[in-house]
C-alpha cells in the first residue's frame, strides 16, 4: 500500500508539472514528487532487504544502482530527444506511461509474507529454525529471547532504533559518502548541457545524447555486485572514488569544439560513469551490512521486523541532499569561477572521499575483531548460504 500510494502522489505531481504555468503549482507539484521518491524508495528498498537472502544484497543492490543511475543519466537523454522531436507534451506522456507499468508491477507484486502462507501448507515451522531456507534476514532468531549482551540486557534495549542507527560510524560514513557521491553525479548533469552548448553549439538533442557515454557503463553494476557479495564492499568504494577523481580533473580540458574534443568527452564521461557506478553499488549494500553488524551485536535490539526501512529512509534523506547540493554546486562554482574550477573542485571531493571509504566501509579497517568476524560470515555464506554479514 505505501509503494503504491507513493506511485499515486507521483502521478499527481508529474501532473501539476505538465499542466502548471504558476510557480505555486511548479513548487507544489515538485513538493509532492519528492514526497513519493521518499515513500518509493525507501520502502522498495526496505522491500529487498527483506526479501533476498544476505548473501546476495550486494548483487540485488546492484541492479537497484543500474536502475537509478541509468535513469538519472537516461533520463536528460531521453528528454531531450522527445523535446526535440515531439515537443513539450509528449515527454509527460512519456512519464505517465512509465507510472501506469509502475502501478502494474506494483499490483502483480506478492510480498514475502503472503508469499509464505502459500508455500507452507502445513503446520508452519518454528520461527527459530535458521535453517530455512526463506527465513528473513530482518526476522531476528533471537528476536523472542531476553535482549542479552555476554550474560547482561543490553544497554540499547530502550533506545529509539533510530537512534541506535545514527551512533554506528559506519553508517554515517556510508550516509555521507553516498551524498557526496550524488553530488558528483548531478553536478554534471546540471551543468553539462550548459557546457556542451557552449563549446560545441549543440540542441537540447546533442545535449542528451552526449549522457549515453555515461549510461552504458552502468550495465557494470551486476558485476560489481558479484564482486561486493564475495570479497566485501570496501574495495570498490575506495577504487570507484580513487578512479572517478581522473575523468573529474581531465574534464577542464574540454574547452573547444572539434571531433578529437567530443571523442576525448565521450570517453571521460564514460570513465566517470563507471567509477560512480562502482562506489554506488558498495554503499547501497553498506546500509545492509550496518543493520545487520548491529544486529548481531545487540540481538533483537531491532525487534522482529529489523530497522531496514528506517535506516534506508536515513539513506534516501542522504540521497536527496545530494541531488539539492550538488546542482547547486555545479552552477555556482561554474558562473563564478568557471567551468575549469568547478571540474577540479570536483575532483578533490572525489579524492577526500576515499579516505572514510577506505576507513569505515564494511567495518573500521584496524578492528581485527570485525574482519574475523566476516572472514567467519564469508565461509558460513559459502557453507549455508543464510549467515549474515
């Protein structure tokens, strides 16, 4: 009900934007878009951590991030060739018809607890029996016992979950580097439409097509998932920011027209693309992995439904922070100190990143206790399949 509450207040406010000619109804319909982007995602997301098993949230998470980040990049690109091929209109019509497959999809979709009455027919297990195989990673074990810490209630027992969410390090460094990660991605796509315009006099068609170089490399995200289920988050993260930083400073050199200057763009947008690409998929999964370590170090602190929602709801807050400041950025550094200072300013943000990357993700790097503890969980996943990370 609440994803498809949120695909209703999407409607309505892609349709006050089409029909709006006041700047109350621009607000007003924008207000209403950003309200059910906060209801959609973190519930869908929510959703997923629900549903898939622990072992495979990095690569769930993956094809979430391909589907963000495609849409982010697709869509200047999408609209700008139905702008300048069909005009104003049809790009709303473009919108609805992809709300109408949303609410479909939404309607066809069977949570895992109904899911669960069709599929245990008989007398249902215990809910403490780990071994099943759809046991909700959200659903605690221990859920239904005292709250014990070595022998002692835990101290955490009467704490807002949220609360106990904000005071891991860890998610905060997760919450910080994915808006910092945001604002490296729109940064550019409010800014770059200007540019290319300026340098290579192109309509609003040249101006979307020039984000595919970015698109394509986002298919990488299901690989990188792979990658994040095996051997952790914290190496890509760090790569992603470390690699993103070079297309970010070379883009200053983007300063006249001609072919060797669109090839040179098309390549370091598509190098960018990926290096976002690879640091988003890690920190998505992060969110996860940090419920879960509190999880396990405070059972049943989150009671039997988990903080997933909550702590994703923390996460598309720091999302949304990202796609306020990082416009901003982008057209404030450019009109001030121009298009060379806005890329390299950029790039040091991109760089300063990789320090709490390398720091903080999957765990504080110089706590031997923690990365025992997920050498055990990797063979446990290996193993089982269920153990959590």
């Amino acid at each position: 009900m609440p994803l498809l509450c949120g695909l209703l207040a999407l409607a309505g406010a892609t349709l006050l934007l089409c029909l709006g000619r006041s700047t109350t109804a621009m607000l007003i319909g924008r207000i209403l878009q950003g309200a059910s982007a906060a209801v959609v995602w973190t519930v869908g997301l929510a959703l997923m951590a629900d549903t898939v098993r622990p072992t495979e949230i990095g690569q769930m998470v993956a094809w979430v991030s391909l589907s963000l980040t495609l849409a982010e990049l697709a869509g200047p690109l999408l609209g700008g060739i139905v702008f300048n091929k069909g005009g104003y209109f049809p790009v709303f019509y473009m919108s609805f018809g992809m709300i109408i497959i949303d609410i479909i999809l939404r309607a066809m979709l069977v949570e895992k607890k109904i899911a669960k009455q069709w599929l245990f027919t008989e007398e249902p297990p215990p809910v403490n029996d780990v071994s099943l195989p759809f046991q909700s990673p959200t659903i605690n074990p221990i859920a239904e016992t005292p709250q014990l810490t070595n022998g002692k209630p835990s101290p955490l027992k009467n704490r807002y979950p949220i609360m106990i969410l904000l005071s891991s390090r860890r998610l905060w460094s997760a919450l910080w580097l994915s808006l910092f990660q945001c604002v490296l991605l729109t940064a550019f796509e409010a800014t770059l439409p200007l540019r290319v315009a300026e340098v290579f006099h192109w309509n609003s068609l040249g101006a979307g097509l020039v984000f595919l170089a970015s698109a394509l490399t986002t298919f990488s995200a299901p690989l990188v998932g792979m990658f994040v289920d095996s051997y952790g988050p914290r190496l890509p993260a760090v790569l992603g920011f470390l690699f993103a930083t070079i297309p970010l400073v070379l883009l200053l050199l983007i300063n006249h027209s001609g072919l060797r200057q669109i090839v040179f763009l098309c390549a370091l947008l598509a190098l960018l693309g990926l290096a976002l690409t690879t640091a988003m998929v890690p920190l998505m999964a992060e969110i996860t992995y940090s419920v879960s370590a509190q999880e396990k170090r405070h059972p049943g602190v989150f009671g039997e439904r988990g903080a997933y929602a909550q702590a994703y709801g923390i996460w598309n807050c720091a999302f949304a922070g990202g796609v306020l400041i990082g416009p901003l950025w982008g057209g404030f550094v450019r009109d001030r100190a121009g298009w060379s200072t806005m890329c390299w300013s950029l790039g040091v943000l991109s760089a300063v990143c990789v320090v709490p990357a390398a720091l903080w993700t999957g765990g504080w790097i110089f706590d031997r206790t923690k990365r025992q503890d997920r050498h055990a969980a990797a063979g446990e996943r290996k193993e089982e399949g269920g153990a959590a990370i």
